[in-house]
C-alpha cells in the first residue's frame, strides 16, 4: 500500500509538471504567429525527436523498442502525430484557454478506449462524467453561435479523440518500454507524416519565430517525457485529472502574455468539464483504496 501511495505521488507529480511544459508549449506555439501549422507541428517533433534519440544514445538504451510492441508503438506515433496536427491548428485559431481545455477531454476518451481495448468495464459514473464533458464541449465550440471557431474547435475535439487512443496504447505498454524509446519513435513518425507537407506552403521563420519554435519544441519534448512517465508509475484514471492543471496554467498564461478572457459559456463549460473529471477522480480514489495493488504498484481496475 505504500510503494502503491509513493508511486502515485510520484505520477501526480510528474503529470503536473508536464501540464506546465504543455502550457508553455502552447503558449510558444501561439508566439511564432503566422507560421503553417504543419510547420510548427515539424519544429516540435524534430526537437523532440533530437532529444530523444540524444538521451537514449546516452544511456546505451534501445531506439526501436522490443519488436513485439512495434506495432503499438507505430500506432501510437500515428494518432500522437495527426492529434498534434490538429491540437496546433486549433490553438492557431481559438483562445489558448479554450485549446486547452477541448484537449483535456482526452482522459474522458481513455475510459471509452480501455473498455473496448483493455476490457476495463465502464461504470456508471464513468457516463456520467462523459456526459458532463461533451455538454462542456458543446458551450466551448459554441455550434450556430460562431460558425468562424466551429471549424479550429471540431479540429481540437478531434485531436483530442486521437489522444486518447494513443494515451490508452501508453496505458497498455506500461513497463514494457522506456519513455524514452517511446518518444523518439512517436517524434520520428510525426516528424516523417509532416515533413512532406511543408513543400505545399513553406515559410521562412524570422529569428524570433524560430526561437519560439525552438522553445515550443523543447517544452513538448519535456512534456511528453514527463506524462508517458507519469502513465507508467499510476494507473491513468487516477493521474489523468491532473492534466486539467493545464487549463488553469494556460488560463493565466492566455490571460497576461495575449489579453484573452473567456466568454461566460466557456466558463460554464469549464466547470461542466472539471465536474465530470472531478468525480472520475473521487469515485476511482474511493476504488483504488479498495483494490489490491499488482506488482507495479497499480490497482487492478481503476486504469
């Protein structure tokens, strides 16, 4: 039971941290301006994708993974590499608080995920904090009220569809790989899905955009690291709450460096969402304290 609460508190930690460096991912992101989004999306793979294969070098460790997960892993890549396509897009052309927020409706995907893949049963407060979610979602996309964001918003939801697929594939590989290895693959295959399309429409960086580019990239690199390590101390239904600390990050970040205030639906929308995530978080904290831990430290149902 301890090592069970010491892994937990280390997860929760570490899934904190890196909703801090994907609040400023965001932030540098809405920085470069003006530059394609399947550019921005080549920028912050192609750095990860560097890291990555720098600290595994270093530490003489695997690039490709044990060949049984391949096919996990290029799947993950996939759905991580179009997810952030879109998530870019949307943060191009919604408020960076409202980006955000649609991106965190992935953990709500992970439970709808894990029934079908995992066999993890969904119960009935599970549909209720679903329901909770997509009536959220509806007052942020705001669908009639303002067809110019309905686009950049369905983009978001979107990317936050095939997040939670490649969050469930993470989920399922757990122990299996290093965080790391799995890093490097999914920046490899993102970086090879968008390089072609920077022919249709390139544009020349100015230095302060390429900074900002650079910064971007260098935070989603830690972010990623720190949340596939994070899925792999703690079952994700008890540390995919703590990704809303993002919203509340990029709340402030949106509010100070782009003069951005949320209108008042997307702040009902907000509390809608945190209500639902909230109660996911209480009823499976309730169960985890109940269920017998397997050897990872990780209760055998609450993923």
């Amino acid at each position: 039971m301890q090592d069970h609460q010491t892994h937990k508190a280390r997860a929760i930690l570490l899934m904190l941290l890196s909703a801090t460096f994907f609040s400023f991912m965001s932030m540098f992101i809405k920085l470069s301006g003006d530059i394609p989004s399947m550019e921005k999306a080549v920028f912050r793979n192609l750095v990860s994708l560097i890291i990555a294969f720098s600290i595994l070098k270093y530490r003489r460790k695997s690039l490709w993974g044990n060949r049984e997960n391949r096919k996990f892993l290029l799947l993950r890549s996939i759905f991580g590499g179009v997810a952030i396509i879109l998530y870019f897009y949307s943060i191009d052309h919604l408020i960076l608080a409202d980006s955000a927020m649609l991106n965190k409706l992935s953990p709500f995907f992970v439970l709808l995920f894990a029934a079908i893949f995992l066999k993890n049963p969904i119960r009935p407060f599970h549909i209720l904090s679903l329901l909770f979610a997509m009536a959220g979602a509806v007052l942020i996309i705001k669908p009639g009220f303002n067809f110019t964001s309905l686009a950049p918003a369905i983009a978001g939801l979107t990317a936050a569809f095939m997040a939670g697929i490649t969050y469930t594939i993470i989920s399922y590989l757990g122990g299996k790989e290093d965080s790391y290895t799995i890093v490097f693959f999914f920046s490899l295959v993102s970086t090879i899905i968008c390089l072609p399309f920077l022919f249709f429409d390139p544009v020349m960086p100015t230095f302060t955009q390429l900074i900002f580019l650079l910064l971007a990239g260098s935070m989603a690199a830690g972010g990623q690291i720190l949340l596939t390590a994070s899925y792999k101390f703690a079952p994700a239904g008890e540390v995919s709450i703590y990704q809303y600390s993002q919203i509340v990050i990029s709340s402030i970040l949106g509010i100070f460096v782009f003069s951005e205030l949320p209108d008042y639906l997307s702040l009902i929308g907000y509390m809608l969402i945190f209500a639902g995530g909230y109660l996911m978080y209480l009823r499976g904290k309730r169960f985890s304290a109940r269920a017998p831990s397997d050897e990872s430290g990780q209760a055998s149902d609450s993923r």
